[in-house]
C-alpha cells in the first residue's frame, strides 16, 4: 500500500481550490449555526477552523440498518460509528488495539481479553465484559456473516473489564473473526424495539445525528468516547453508486472522499495533484459459480468456463496497468501462496464442450436437448467491466451470460440465498495472517460464506488441521496443499490480481491512518488552505 498523488492538476472552470473553499465555507456557516462549534480538541497547526471541520464521503456502501447483525450493516466500523474489539492491519498480518487494549492466549482454546477500562455506549451505557460478552453471543446467533466462525465459541465475563473466549478447538488466529463485528449494546434492543434498527447503540468515536437507510448518514463526535476525541466535528456519508458522479463530486469539491475508486477512475483520480490516492495491497479478484445449480455441478463444465476466461486480456487491456496475473488463491510472493494460474484456452474449452453434448446453434452459442447452455451472471458496481468482458469472452465458446446488474448491498443477501448462477462478487482474498478463517470462509463445506457450495472432504480435514497448526511453515504448507486441491477442482474462476478498491481523499484532507485507510479516525482533519 502506498500513498501517492497524481502529477498533472486537471484544470475546471473557477479553478477546482477555490471551488472547494468556497463550498466548504457555506455548509461550515450553517452547521456552526446550528450546533454551536466551541473549538476542536487537539488542534494541529494547519487545521481549518472548527466549524470547517466536516469530512464528506461518497460512497457504494452505505448501511441500511444500524443493527450490526444485519447483513447489510456495511461500513459502521469504517466510519467511526462503531468499534470491534480488534483492528485488522492494511496488509492483514497484524491484530491492532480496539475495544481490546490486550489479548493472551492462556491455554490452547482460552483467549483472555482486557478491554477499554472507560469505554461507554451512546447511551452513556459502561461497555463491560458481559455487554461484550452479550454482543458476540447475539452476532453468533443472529449474525448470517458469522455463525460458521463463531460456532461452538462461548464468550464470559471473568471480571468487570475482562473477557475470556473459548474455541472449540486450537486456533491460534481465531482474534482476525472479530475485526468486522461492531460490538453493541443488546440490552438496548428491549429499550428501543424497532428503532433499534434505526438508531443503534454502540462505542464509536462518532454517533449518527441523521440516518436515512441505504442513503444517508451522518455523525458528530461521542463525547463518550474513551479515546482520542475526533478533531472532525461532522461527518456526511452518502450512497454514490456511480463511479464517474462520485469522481466528478471530488473534482468538484462537492466530497471530500471517494471509499470506492475502481480502476477506470483510478486512471483519472491519478492525473489530479489535488486529490491522494492510498492504493490498498492486491488481491485476487475471484468468480463464483454455484454448485446447486446442476451444470455448474459439473467440474468438466467448471474447467470450460475457466479456460474460456482470457485474463491476459482482462490484466493487459481492460485493467492495465493495476493489474497482474492471478497465481491462484492469494496474490503471489506471499510465502504461502500457490504459483500456479489458471490456463486461458479457448480451443480447450470448445473441445470439452463438444465431448460434453453442447453443440453449437445457428447463433453461435451452444444448445442440447433443445436447451441453449446460458447462465445469470450478478455483478456490480466496481465489477461491471469484467463482468462484460466475461461475457463477450464466453460467447466466443458458445456460452451465453445474461447480466443481473444490483446494487452492492442488495447482493449479499442474494449471495447469501444462493439465488445466483455465476457471480462477480466482492470476496477476493489477500494478505492475511488468520490461513485458517480465510481459507475455511472460501472452502469449507459450512461455511456460511462459501457462496458457491464447494465442498471437498479432502479440504475439510486439511482446514481442519491448519486450525490447530501453530508451526508456521506447517501452515504455510498445509494452506498451499487446500489452494492445490481447490486449484484442481475449478472451485473458483481466478481473474486477475488488483486492488479491488482503492481510495481518495482531497488534498486538504489530513491525518489518514496508512493501518486503516478505508476508514475514517479520529486523527483525521481538513486542513487550512
């Protein structure tokens, strides 16, 4: 990951700096009129003044509920609205404090956490042990995400501040399940009833003052919180989905942060020394084909489709130059990836479809028993692109792909209902250091978030043992023997290796956290021009 800015200034008319002072001005009138600004707390040097002090970010992932167990409670913890017991590093090998100020594992399957000693919820509610204790219970029950990973956990209060978990089993990375799961208060659920979903009660640094679902959100600071007290004093989240609108929106001065930058803006985005660019590590960008459907099924049918794919043409052309060719389940270089791409042959892929019965029709694509072979094809947002190229590159084969474009929040509970032939979806791996919960979310047989339904009892067992393993190159090992197995059975399309998002930031904006640049922290701050 590095932080860079682009090298030629685009030019706009009125002169982009001025536009953004300008805008910025306006809206810091009103809100200083409106909640009284008394100066923020830690000043820095170049800091704007207080009533100027508000971050705006368009974004493709906004929340529809407040309740952290919804499936599409997106980005709570990303902006400051709630807080894990842990922090996960930007290159994913590094626990970092939360809730939790330390963790020890104190025998094989008990984990012991000392949590904040000061922390409250929004509803000036003490965050204890057994309110997070309670927490983690209610995300194991009611938590789609995270009844696999939890399963057969238990969560208990040994004293006020003191937590103690306890696995089923040895797994010394279990922590790395808890980064994505914002801690709550349950015992407001009662209190609240079905404003709960609209009001929430949690321990971020910030707290929503306007909630529109799937819209809008925006914050000002807990005072409450046990930490640094952000040196924003407002914050405006809104629901973007287009990429151009929310690049013109930056250039414009009308946002402060883009949280979704895909490639085709990133080209863009980089010609503007008035806007920094963080570019996150690199992943695999990865395809899902659904086993339930009974074609799919078919591993002869998988390898077609695989072959079929012409990723030098999706890394060279259509995503140049931020992309690379994928080398299996993680990103290659890392000690325990496979160097080992999928083939790109589309002669290969014609010939197993013609041992398989498929013959070609008048139109090109392929029917048998009188039935075309096509299939649905869900993507999105950032996806769109390749998505298109897949299904140009497949009719070359005579496959026919019919595009489901949704919005991203809407596809996860597809994805979750299974409700889908072949997706384009955001779950592509990287750097890690949990192998065991990566490679078992992907590939296990029940796993919630195995999309697709592979299942291997060849897997199983290995994921099992890598769970246990505390010998490092034994788990390297062990997770190269499950991407081969996985590698040989076509369980997912690899595509290329990129950045799947990366992020902006207009140049006044200061104080972005290189660990956790996707969200926004309490050091971040608009600086004075």
């Amino acid at each position: 990951m590095a932080i860079r800015s682009g090298c030629l200034a685009a030019i706009r008319p009125g002169g982009g700096m001025e536009r953004r002072i300008s805008l910025r001005a306006l809206r810091a009138a009103a809100i200083a009129a409106v909640l009284g600004f008394s100066g923020a707390a830690y000043a820095q040097d170049d800091m704007a003044p207080a009533d100027e002090q508000v971050l705006r970010l368009v974004t493709a992932n906004m929340p529809r509920s407040l309740d952290p167990t919804n499936i599409d409670a997106q980005r709570l913890i990303n902006n400051g609205f709630a807080e894990p017991l842990v922090h996960q590093s930007a290159d994913g090998t590094q626990l970092i404090p939360a809730l939790a100020t330390s963790w020890e594992l104190v025998e094989p399957t008990l984990w012991r956490v000392e949590l904040q000693p000061d922390g409250f919820f929004w509803s000036g509610t003490p965050v204890t042990a057994e309110a997070v204790a309670a927490s983690l219970s209610r995300h194991q029950s009611d938590n789609s995400r995270a009844t696999s990973v939890l399963g057969g956990v238990s969560f208990a209060a040994v004293g006020p501040t003191t937590l103690e978990i306890r696995t089923p089993s040895e797994d010394p990375a279990f922590l790395y399940n808890l980064t994505t799961l914002p801690i709550e208060n349950v015992a407001a659920i009662e209190t609240l009833g079905d404003a709960y979903a609209t009001t929430g009660d949690m321990s971020g640094y910030f707290r929503p003052v306007e909630f529109v679902s799937g819209e809008l959100i925006t914050g000002v600071p807990f005072d409450g919180y046990h930490g640094e007290r952000p040196r924003l004093e407002r914050i405006e989240a809104r629901f973007v989905v287009d990429p151009q609108t929310r690049y013109l929106a930056m250039l414009s001065g009308e946002a402060d942060m883009d949280a979704n930058v895909q490639f085709e803006q990133l080209r863009l985005y980089l010609r503007n020394d008035g806007i920094n660019i963080v570019e996150r590590a690199r992943n695999t960008w990865n395809v899902w084909m659904n086993y339930d459907h009974p074609l799919l099924a078919d591993p002869r049918m998988r390898e077609a489709l695989s072959l079929g794919v012409d990723r030098d043409e999706i890394v060279t052309s259509i995503m140049a130059p931020f992309a690379v060719s994928p080398t299996g389940h993680f990103p290659a270089g890392l000690p325990y990836a496979i160097d080992r791409p999928q083939a790109s042959d589309a002669s290969r892929a014609n010939a197993i479809l013609d041992e398989m019965g498929w013959t070609p029709g008048p139109d090109g694509i392929r029917v048998k028993d009188g039935k075309p072979l096509e299939f649905g094809l869900l993507t999105y947002g950032w996806w769109n692109t390749v998505a298109v190229a897949l299904e140009s590159q497949w009719r070359q084969i005579g496959v026919r792909v019919n595009l489901q474009v949704v919005e991203p929040a809407a596809s996860n509970q597809i994805m979750l209902d299974g409700a889908f032939d072949i997706a384009t979806y955001c779950s592509c791996p990287t750097a890690t250091g949990d192998l065991y919960g990566t490679l078992h979310q992907w590939y296990h047989t029940d796993s919630v978030r195995n999309w697709q339904s592979y299942s291997s009892p060849e897997v199983d067992a290995l994921l099992g043992k890598l769970r246990a393993e505390t010998e490092q190159e034994r788990r390297f090992d062990l997770a190269r023997q499950i991407q081969d197995i996985v590698m040989n059975d076509t369980a997912l399309l690899y595509v290329s290796n990129a950045a799947m998002l990366s992020i902006a930031h207009a140049g006044d904006v200061r104080g972005v956290d290189p660990e956790r640049p996707n969200d926004i922290v309490p050091g971040m701050y608009i600086a004075a021009e």
